[in-house]
C-alpha cells in the first residue's frame, strides 16, 4: 500500500496539446549516503529508507568517530530481514568517498552534515554529473511576537539549546525578542536555566553533557571567545561545568551586532544568541538576515498571526510555538540558501531518489485506463 501511495504511475493529459500519457517513478541506481555523529541511528535511517523505497541499493559512509554505530544499524536490518545487499556500510576514508561519487553505477549522493562538508561532496558529485541533496547547517530563528505567552517560549527556548547539548542542525539558535518583552525573557531565561547541571549524560538528572568530541568543544568555546572580542556581553547560565577540554559552559550572548564575527555562523552548542528588535517587521528582517535557512520557530498565542509571520520566514521549515521544527516523517524535510537543497521525508523526500519517467502514449490511448489495465504491473 505504501508503494502504491507513494511511487504509483501517475497520468496526465491535456486538450490544449492533445496528448495522454504518464509519470513512473524508477530506481536510479546506486546511493551514497554521508551522515553525521549527533543522531547517529535516526540520521543514517532518514537517508536510506526514502532510497529503498524507490528500489535503490545504498552505500552507507557514516561518521568517522562511531563506526559502532554504523555497523550496528545495518546489521540491525539484516536481522530483521533486509536482504544483504540493500545497504551496505563502509568505513571509507575522504579519498574512497570520491572514488565512490566518480563511479559510473552511483547516480544519487545524499549528506546530512556542516556547511563545509556539504560544499565540498556537492562539488564532488556536481563535477561528476551527479544528484546530490543536502541537508546542511541552520541558525534558525526563534521569533517571539508580542502577543507570545513569554513563560511558555522561555521555556520552549531552554529546551531547544539544551536537547543533545545544542548540537541540532534544525535547533533555535538566534532568540529574536520585542522590546516590551526582552527583559522579562532574558531575566526568565537566566533564573529558570540556574539549576542546569553538567554531569554525565548517562545519568538521569544530567541537563548539560559534554560536547561529542574536543574538536567540538574548542569551535564552540572559540566562538564564544570571538563574540566576545566583537563586542557581545556574555552570560554564563547553570552550574559551573567541569575542567577538561570536552565542555562548553552553557552561555546567553547578547548585543551580538551585524559586524560581529559570529554573526552570520552557526554555534553548533548550548549558546543562546538573543537580539531586541523594535517591530514585527524588524523581527523578519533579522530572521532572514541569514546565510542559512534550515529552520525556525514563531510564537504567538494567535496561530493565525504567527503563521501569516511564518509565511515570510525563508526557510525550509517553520513551526509554531514549538522548541524545534520537529518535522514528522510525512512531511518533507531541508533547507535553503547555505542549509543545503532538495528534501527528506514526505512524498518529496522520497522521490528525490527516483528516476521520474514520462512515458507518452499513442493517440487514442486513456492514460487512466491504460495504468487501470495493467493491474498493479508498474
């Protein structure tokens, strides 16, 4: 039933240019999928499931730093009852990842992960003719209107740096606050992020683990460092975190101008970067003010007035009076601008990896009767 749903034959016609024919979705190939350490499981099932479904066997090349992981899922699969073939995982290196893009049976490359690693497999699989999606790096908006319920989005706010340590590509990084309400948000925000407390993230009462690796830590810490020195006052928030070069101390940036250095990145950790703004208007401006367009979030008590500010908010993704767009697998999923293209998930998703086939038909022939005949053929 899925299939059908998703992948069945399409027909079209048309009296302007008589002509009846229909749309088939084929396999393609071979996929190369690319995905990252924060969500080790979800992230490398997201890429292969839409490529199954339209008939494609995929190479999984995961995260270099849990190759656990890796091998765990797909044998996971296997157990289950996928055939062995269907997707295979392989510990490659950079120079095996473009040996693999530059062969003639791959036809789709897909990657989850940074601006950086995104630009650099997009060229690869654009200098060979290749289809890529790309779902990158966000600075996602999280706009409060004045009519907001300013209790509630404190509390959606915390619990979108702080889930997975703030390392989420469709996470609110940027807090954009009216005036009336920036006091009380930033007075709400300090006081109800007092009791964070850092420890191990296997423990239950753990609200701040560390970062996924040191590397991680130290982009995190020097760009608070970097923000400082551009003239942003910093804030640290909750319990002081432990010595050792793993951790980030949760931290409220605030008058973090345009000529600021970190302006325009993304803070892949537990940073909240919050800007006054004087107007609705200014709100959007500064939202789009962006080289990303991930995701992002608008809070009002009037759904209606938050998703007419949505409309105007140039990203991928856009929820309502929630901590991050947790999209549903239903409903596609990616960016725009330096967040990357094309999408996952939905019926979009899913036929990114097809091959769309138009198949004309000869004159005198109903498309609709004709895929009628064929009785589940196609």
């Amino acid at each position: 039933m899925k299939r059908k749903i998703l992948l069945a034959p399409r027909p079209v016609s048309s009296t302007a240019a008589p002509f009846e024919g229909y749309i088939a979705y084929r396999p393609e190939g071979v996929v190369v999928e690319i995905e990252p350490w924060n969500f080790p499981y979800y992230q490398a099932i997201r890429g292969f499931a839409p490529a199954m479904l339209c008939g494609n066997t995929v190479i999984l090349k995961h995260a270099s730093i849990l190759p656990q992981c890796a091998a765990a899922i797909v044998h996971v699969l296997y157990d289950a009852g996928l055939p062995r073939g269907v997707w295979q995982n392989l510990y490659a290196t950079h120079a095996q990842v473009e040996r693999l893009i530059s062969d003639d049976r791959v036809r789709i490359v897909t990657l989850t992960g940074s601006e950086a690693a995104g630009a650099k497999i997009a060229q690869l699989a654009s200098r060979h003719l290749k289809k890529s999606v790309m779902e990158l790096g966000g600075s996602d908006p999280f706009i409060i209107l004045d009519d907001a319920d300013i209790e509630a989005t404190i509390q959606l706010a915390i619990m979108g740096r702080c889930f997975n340590a703030g390392q989420v590509c469709a996470s609110p990084k940027r807090m954009i606050v009216p005036d009336a309400l920036y006091d009380r948000f930033v007075a709400g925000l300090k006081e109800s992020t007092a009791q964070l407390r850092p420890g191990d993230p296997a423990a239950e009462d753990t609200t701040v683990p560390p970062m996924s690796s040191r590397e991680q830590a130290a982009t995190v810490n020097d760009q608070i460092r970097r923000a400082i020195e551009g003239g942003a006052s910093a804030t640290p928030l909750g319990h002081i975190v432990p010595e050792g070069d793993t951790w980030v101390q949760p931290t409220l940036l605030e008058n973090v101008e345009r000529d600021n250095p970190i302006f325009y990145e993304e803070i892949f950790g537990p940073v909240w970067s919050v800007y006054r703004v004087s107007s609705e208007e200014e709100a959007i401006r500064l939202a789009n003010d962006s080289c990303y367009g991930l995701g992002g979030t608008v809070h009002s008590v009037n759904v209606a007035h938050a998703a007419r500010v949505a409309a105007r908010v140039d990203t991928g993704t856009v929820a309502i009076n929630s901590p991050v767009p947790a999209v549903p697998a239903g409903m596609p999923f990616g960016g725009v601008k330096r967040s990357g293209f094309g999408r996952e998930m939905g019926y979009e998703g899913v036929r990114e990896f097809a091959n769309i086939q138009s198949i004309l038909l000869p004159e005198g022939i109903s498309a609709a009767e004709f895929l009628s005949s064929l009785s589940g053929k196609e």
